[in-house]
C-alpha cells in the first residue's frame, strides 16, 4: 500500500473520530439540555415538603354525625402507623418489589418495561416505581409521553433524596386511586368494604392492592352484571398473594387460605361523598362558608377543613319524622304536601334542627323553605302587635273592643277584618290573643301605631317588607320560619335577640382554629314586663286558646297562624330553653283544605318538642316567669273591692301569677250582672283590681262590619 493511501486512511480515521466525538458531544448536550429545561419545571425541594394532597371538607353535627363531605376526590388521608401491615406488603408486592431497596429507580423494571414496549410498538408498560408513581400522581399528568416519563424520573430521584422510605410509602398509600371514587387506601376501605382500614383481612388487602393496576377494568362493582369481571378481580388479587408469598411476606399456607376466600364487597357503593345527612341545613352551612367567610370551591373541596356545627342529629332525626309523618297523613285530605321546622336555643342562638322540606327531591331543587321560604306568617305575626302594645303601657288587663270598624284605606276604600266565631263587645288581651281575635288584633294594631309595630318585628327578627296596613297586624307581610324563629327566641330569652347560630367552629386540617363563634350577650328588645306580659298570653294560647293541643309540653307556650286562603299554616312555640317554629303548605302556594295552624302545625310541634325537650345538650331550670319589679307591683286598689287571687297551681308552687275572674267585655274584675264571666291567669300584681262597672243591659255591640271589599290592597289572615 502506498504512502498516500495510507495518509488518507488515517485522515479518513482521524475526521470519523472527531466527528463521533463531535455527535456524541452535541448529543450529550442535547441530553443535558432537555435535562436542564425539564429539571426547571420540576417543583423545588421545599415544594415537596409542602404538598399537601387533596382532603375533603367535613361537616359535622355538635353531636358528632358526619352530615357532609365536600371533596373533588374521595380521600381520607391515613398515618402508615395505622395501615395494616399486609396492606403494605401486598402494595409493595405487586407493584414495586425492591421497594425498599432502590434509590427511586428501579433500572431492572425499566429495562423490562422498554423491551416489552418496543416489541408491542406502543407505550403499553411504564415500569414505574412507588416513588415514580408518586410523583406522577402529585405533579404529572397521566399522559404516557417521553418528557413525562423524563421528569418523573427525575422527580423520583428528588423525592427519593428529601423524604424516607415510610413518607414515600405513606404519601402513595393516601394518593394512589382504587377505583370506585375512592383516594387512598382509607376511602377503598370504605367503599369496598364499609369497614375501618385496621379491620381489613389479608383477602380483602390483597384486593385493594390488585385494583391500582388498572381500577377501572378490575372494580369488583361491576362483578354483579358481568360474572367475567368478577373473575378477573379474583385472579389478579390470587396474583397478589403469590407474590406475597413469593416474596416471603406471607406464608404458603396462609396465601393458599386467603386464595379459597370469596370476594365479598358491598353490594351498593356507600354513599361516601357529598350531602348524606340533614342535608338542608348541610347546605345551610356550606352557603354561610362561601358567603361569610369567603370560601371558594377548591378550599371546600381541597382544603380538609372541619367544620362543626350547632345541629344535634338526635333532635334532627325526630323533626325530620314528625314533620313527614304528619304531612303525609293529610297530604290527601287536606291538599297538603310541604312541612318546614326549625328549632333553636334562644339564649346562644344554636340552631338545633331545621327541616328545609320533606317531599321534594333536594338533589333536584335544594330550596330550603326554613331560610329561604318567604311565607305569611298570618295570625303569629299578632304577637309582635301585642308586644309593641305592652311597650307602649298596656298590659293584659286592658280591653279592646272585637269588631273592628271599617277604616278607610288612601285609595278611598273601606278595609274590615272578620272574626272567625262569635266574638263582640269589649275583650281583655288575653282572651282577644288566645282565642285569635282578628278585629282585636286590628284594633290593638292601629291604636299602638303602625310604624311602632313593625319597628318591634324588624328589631325582633323579620327582614321582610312591612307595610302600614291595616291587614299587616293578621300577618299579610312575609317571613321565613328561621326569622320567626329568631323572632319568638326573644320571648323565650328574656327580651333579648340573639342571631342564630350554625356554624360553632372551623378547623384546618392541621387542627389550627380558623374560625371560632361562641354565643355573644343578646341585644335587649323587650322590657322585663313586656316579656312577662306575652309569657302570659302565648300560655294562654296553649292552656284555652287555638293551640291547646301543644299543652302536652310543659311550659309551653306559641301562636298559632295561618293565611287568608289556607296556604300557610303556622304554629311559633318556646319553652324555657327551646324555640321552635314549625310551617306546612305548599311549594307551589296553593291552597289546602280549610288547613289551619292548630290542626297541623301544633301536632307537628308538640310531638317533636316531647322529645326535644329531653334531648336538648344544654337543658336549664329556670323560672317560667320571673317576679314583677317591687315597684311594678304598686298598684292604687279600689278601697271598696278586695280581688279574690289563687296561685295558678294547686300547691303554689308558682306564686308569681294568680288565677281572677274577669269580665272578657271590660276586662275588669267580673261583677255580678257580667254576663260571659271567664278566668284567666295573669302576674302577680298585675291583675284586674277594679270591678267591672258596665251596665251590660245598657251595652249595644259594635254595628257590625260591612263585607270586605275584593278589591282591597290586602286580605286579612284567619287563624283558628
């Protein structure tokens, strides 16, 4: 060969050599590049430390029922201490096997993993690591692309150097999906198997464990349509235990013994998310934290607050069944199909109960006719006219005439409310109140003023428009029963008005307090005497008024209500310690059959305040009425009349009120020729002292009131 062949041999060597060098360097630098622009995308290491995955929010009742849970993944994150330990071995079995031995690569599997892919000529295996898997699932799509599986290597790798073997394997556990809605192994417990995690057998770990492959084609769920499916969840969970076995976490025999176990799943998946209990008030809530607090949907769904609310899911349970029951046994007599309720504790303003509906799908309409019903409240609106009385003077023995004389309206028309029953001539308070006297109620309301009245119902609680009508005193405004709830808890408190209550607390779920609401003084509305006053006359409704069934409960005492053409019906009632407002009619506002307060809302109140009464947490004894101020009691008595007083019980154990007999015409103290003499019961000194003077022979009733006119601006309410 010559000297120049040769020369141009070792050039063309010497030109290969470079330009492999060159290639080899361009294509590390390419390699290192995409590296680099990869490893930028990646989260920092601190950004590790502070992921958190999603965790539902919870709302519990104060009684601990789990009444809602709000989450965009059904997870209940679990500490590795308190999972099984042949859960952990089946996870690690068949899905990393050198777990705990690997740096967060496993180039074994890889390997496996690209030759089974290349001959497949598709991205069929991954042959990802727990850590991978990991990192997939909290950064990653699950796209099977080159770059993602680049940057999940690398992520690996990352998480591998900042956390342990156990935080890795804790993390995966709470992250990984097991079909069925459920995150993490605690959710697949639930929803397999409606069993707490510590309480899972090997079978059934070894289940769970085989599902993460591929949850959605090896679900049991579907084992009940499809026998095929049901075996292959059975095989790929009898892989699992000879995996197991093979690997020595479990023994032959004991693997054998778990393979002969049938797979038994709940034949319907739990509910496990969402509203599940008291879901009205559940919704109550949830709007109060998007509302007040400002709490979008990714913290109600992300965030795992805890919520605690004021409901007690006992009391709950009763008001939800009473208020079915007897809805439902006048739905077709009586043309009735709706029931509202809610009960609170008027001196911290808890909402105990609330009933938002009873008959109509919640999932379709979710409106809560205890907040958002806006309904006359007719007749139990007249308590507010007393009380603006009281405040003004009057007390119980004043008189009122029953017939109210037609009052000329702006618009030059006559407006006169009727009286159900005979009723005329002159009435005390207590009778005019317990018996519902709509032309009492009319006078009682324009001889106060107007303006006063509704002053005291807005103070009190109703926030809807009141008008200076006559008709506004037979309840023609519009309230919802939580505002005449928070209305009537100022009778029961005292004559304080404290707001209502849902929410008592909200936790992070690192347990911090971020919200706190304890019960805050009540802002006084009512004097002491008017408070006393409406003691006696809301009694008096139970003991001989329209709402005597409810005297089943002790001490209690309410107005009963209901709406000119029947499509409301109304009964308000507090004892000491409780208020509840109950409301029946129609979502539609049609009208019922002659359906009236005291035939369907009082059931509906007394057989719930039975039980309530005994199940409220925050039962107190106190004095139903408390003793007149001393210089309230001073009266000038007539010098020729003694009044014959008795203690209202027997024993005189309640010294504060007595028991006189009175003239209902004058409401006086009865003399002889008084004709409809009656007894009635009213606070220690603030009784009739005068004897009646009228000469009732002499007396001519009122001339009687002229039909009402149908064009009038407003229709009068009834309540019988």
């Amino acid at each position: 060969m010559s000297p120049i062949v040769k020369r141009r041999i070792k050039k063309f060597f010497l030109w290969t050599e470079i330009l492999f060098v060159l290639v080899l360097a361009a294509g590390m630098g390419i390699l290192l590049g995409v590296f680099y622009q990869i490893n930028k995308l990646l989260p920092p290491d601190q950004a590790l430390d502070r992921y958190r995955a999603p965790v539902p929010t919870k709302i519990w009742s104060s009684d601990g029922v789990l009444l809602a849970k709000l989450a965009a993944e059904n997870r209940e994150p679990v500490a590795l201490e308190k999972v099984p330990k042949h859960m952990q071995q089946a996870i690690v079995a068949i899905e990393d096997a050198r777990f705990w031995s690997h740096s967060g690569l496993d180039f074994r599997g890889l390997t496996r993993a690209v030759v089974t892919n290349l001959s497949g000529r598709e991205m069929a295996q991954g042959g990802s690591t727990i850590t991978q898997q990991l990192a997939r699932n909290m950064f990653l799509s699950p796209k099977k692309t080159i770059s993602r599986k680049l940057k999940e290597m690398l992520l690996a790798v990352q998480i591998e150097r900042n956390w342990t073997k156990k935080q890795i394997l804790q993390a995966y556990l709470n992250q990984v999906y097991f079909g069925a809605g459920a995150y993490g192994v605690r959710a697949a417990s639930q929803a397999y198997f409606g069993k707490d995690l510590e309480k899972l057998t090997l079978p059934e770990a070894a289940m769970l464990a085989g599902l993460v492959q591929r949850p959605s084609v090896l679900s049991p769920y579907a084992a009940f349509a499809d026998e095929g499916n049901y075996d292959r969840t059975k095989v790929r969970r009898d892989a699992v235990l000879q995996r197991m076995a093979e690997l020595k976490f479990i023994q032959p025999d004991e693997a054998e013994k778990a393979r002969k176990a049938p797979i038994k799943v709940l034949k319907e998946r739990p509910r496990t998310i969402g509203f599940l209990k008291a879901k009205y008030f559940a919704q109550y809530v949830v709007d109060q934290l998007r509302e007040k607090y400002q709490y979008d949907e990714d913290i109600l769904n992300k965030a795992g607050l805890e919520v605690v609310t004021s409901l007690n899911y006992k009391m709950q349970k009763v008001a939800e069944r009473e208020t079915k029951r007897q809805i439902d046994a006048m739905r077709r007599s009586r043309r009735v199909s709706e029931g509202s309720l809610v009960c609170m504790d008027p001196h911290t303003g808890y909402i105990r109960a609330m009933v938002g509906g009873i008959n109509q799908p919640w999932e379709k309409y979710q409106f809560n006719v205890a907040s958002q019903g806006r309904r006359q409240p007719g007749s139990s609106f007249k308590a507010f006219v007393y009380a603006a009385a009281f405040e003004s003077g009057d007390h119980p023995g004043s008189g009122v005439a029953a017939v109210a004389r037609p009052i000329r309206m702006p618009d030059g028309k006559y407006y006169a409310p009727h009286n159900h029953g005979k009723s005329a001539g002159m009435m005390g308070y207590v009778s005019a109140f317990a018996a519902s006297v709509n032309g009492a109620a009319v006078n009682v309301y324009m001889r106060t003023g107007p303006r006063k009245v509704n002053d005291l119902a807005r103070k009190m609680g109703l926030n809807g428009r009141l008008y200076a009508y006559p008709s506004t005193a037979l309840g023609t405004t519009d309230a919802t029963p939580l505002e005449m709830a928070t209305a009537y808890s100022v009778f029961a408190n005292r004559g304080k008005k404290v707001e209502p209550i849902a929410i008592l607390q909200v936790r992070s779920q690192d347990d911090d307090v971020l919200e706190e609401n304890r019960p805050k003084p009540g802002v006084q509305i009512l004097k002491q005497r008017t408070v006393e006053y409406m003691d006696i006359l809301t009694r008096a409704v139970v003991t001989s008024g329209t709402g005597r069934q409810a005297s089943a409960v002790p001490n209690a005492h309410g107005k009963t209500g209901t709406s000119e053409e029947y499509t409301d019906a109304w009964f308000c009632g507090y004892t000491p310690d409780l208020v509840t407002v109950v409301w029946a009619g129609n979502r539609d506002n049609s009208e019922m059959v002659r359906l009236y307060g005291g035939t369907v809302a009082v059931p509906i109140w007394t057989n719930f305040m039975k039980e309530a009464v005994e199940l409220n947490p925050a039962k107190k004894a106190r004095p139903l009425v408390a003793a007149a101020p001393r210089r309230e009691r001073r009266r000038r008595r007539d010098p020729d009349t003694k009044p014959i007083a008795v203690p209202v019980t027997a024993d005189g154990s309640d010294r504060n009120r007595v028991r006189v007999t009175i003239c209902p015409d004058s409401g006086d103290l009865a003399g002889p020729d008084c004709p409809n003499a009656a007894t009635e019961d009213f606070l220690l000194g603030e009784q009739p002292m005068r004897r009646c003077d009228l000469n009732h022979k002499e007396v001519k009733p009122p001339e009687p009131a002229p039909p009402p006119d149908p064009n009038a601006p407003d229709k009068p309410a009834v309540d019988q």
